[in-house]
C-alpha cells in the first residue's frame, strides 16, 4: 500500500520535508501543564523525555495528550532500546521516539523493528490513542507516520555511523555530546567542543545529509547554534524545562538578594 507521507497528519513528518531549522522544546518534569506550557512557547516539537526525565508512563500519556491540544508533534526519548517501552510511546499517540546508546546495527535494527508493524518490522497491534487521529489508521499509516531517531552517542556508534545509518527506518540522528565525550575520554568536559568531539558531531551531521535524514542536536549552548545549523543539523532543542526552572529561580533569587543588599 503506497503512502503519501505529505498526505499524512503526522506533524514529524511534515517538519521533514519543510526544511529548515526545527526548534524543540524539552520536558524532563512530568505532567500535562508542563508539557502544555512548553508547547505554548510556539516549539515546532517537542521531547518527552523518559530517560533522564523523571516521568512516567502514566504521566508520559497525558503529556502526549497535552501536545495533541496544542497541535505540537510530539517524540518520547525512552528510557533504553527495549521494544516494550517504544511501543507503549507509539501506542500512546507519540509520533516519534528517541532511542538512546544505539552503537550497532543490531541496535539501530532492533530500534527500528519496534516502532514498525510487519512486514517493516515488530511492532505489535493496540494502537490505542494512535488509532484515534485519523479513522484510516492501519499498519501501512502508522509506519509511514512514526519516526525513529537513534542516538549516536559513543565512539563505537560513531565508527558504526554509516551502517547505522543506511538501516532502513532510521529516520535520523539525535546526537548525545555528553556521553559521546565520556565515551572517548571518561569525562564530560569538552563534550562537543574539544577539536575531536567537533570533528564527530559535524561528520555526524553530514552523514545524515548525505542521505537526507534528521540530523538533530542536544542543547549545549546559544553559541554553537550557528556553528550546528552550518554543519547541517536540523533539529534543535532548547535547554529543558527543568533547567530553565533552576536557573529562572536562582538568577531572580540572586537579583532580589542583591537588592535587599
């Protein structure tokens, strides 16, 4: 069954073919108002972030939900590359998940393999909230809706890099500067900065436009974000919803201090 993705009410996909730069917005505090309020901001996507977040599946499907109201395409980053946790983001009505440490084409493959019916894949049927965005929702849609970005974020997936990402369903790469550091040094320090972690993450970027893939970028400073949208990264996320918390409250504790004298 052919698929017109443009067709599709699939917003990821949309962000695909409109080119440019997509800024996501990212939750690591649960709940649905979270969630609503980051959206509010105008992102063109956003993360629900189910690895270093502290959310939940119960809170990540409300969270999906609160993106659903603000018409924000919404990606759910895993805790790990376990099929049963990617299928309950899809399944949630997530139209993406970000799988993190795929350092193989085993992994990439077992990523690919959950967020896709057969024949593309695994995935099994109980589409749940999915199933209600379009009434002709079926294997054939939801595969062509749902995209899978892998984490390249150690030394082993970046010398895997073009197998990976030549896997058929990988939609794109969201690379992890922090661990792709500690990979290769043993510390975050320099992570996408040092003269070898720029080498990566820019060979990273022009992989994925060799093949016309997502080429997406962790947040790691205002300063580097000409430098990543010149290498050719596409995708990029803001600070999370719990760093602009801690730094909001301490930079107006500091002001108010600093007023009382």
């Amino acid at each position: 069954m052919a698929i017109d993705v443009l067709q599709l009410g699939s917003g990821l996909r949309r962000l695909i073919h409109r080119g440019g730069v997509a800024v996501g917005g990212w939750c690591m505090l649960p709940g649905a108002l979270v969630a609503e309020v980051t959206c509010a901001s105008g992102c063109d996507w956003i993360c629900i972030d189910q690895q270093h977040g502290h959310i939940s599946d119960a809170e990540m499907r409300l969270m999906v939900q609160a993106a659903a109201i603000r018409r924000t395409p919404a990606l759910v980053r895993v805790p790990w590359n376990e099929p049963g946790a990617i299928m309950r983001a899809l399944d949630a009505g997530a139209e993406g998940i970000i799988v993190p440490m795929v350092s193989t084409v085993e992994e990439a493959t077992r990523a690919v393999g959950a967020s896709r019916y057969p024949p593309g894949g695994f995935r099994s049927w109980g589409a749940l909230r999915a199933g209600m965005a379009r009434s002709d929702y079926g294997p054939a849609v939801g595969n062509a809706e749902t995209v899978c970005l892998v984490m390249i974020e150690t030394i082993e997936g970046y010398e895997n890099l073009d197998k990976i990402l030549d896997v058929q369903g990988v939609d794109g790469v969201l690379v992890g500067p922090g661990d792709l550091a500690i990979s290769h040094t043993g510390e975050a320090q320099g992570a996408a900065r040092s003269s070898k972690d720029m080498e990566m993450v820019i060979e990273i970027a022009k992989a994925c436009t060799r093949r016309g893939l997502v080429a997406a970028m962790s947040w790691v400073g205002a300063d580097l974000t000409s430098t990543w949208i010149e290498a050719g990264y596409t995708w990029l996320n803001v600070p999370s919803d719990a760093a602009f918390l801690s730094e909001g409250v301490a930079r107006t504790v500091d002001e108010v201090r600093a007023a009382a004298g």
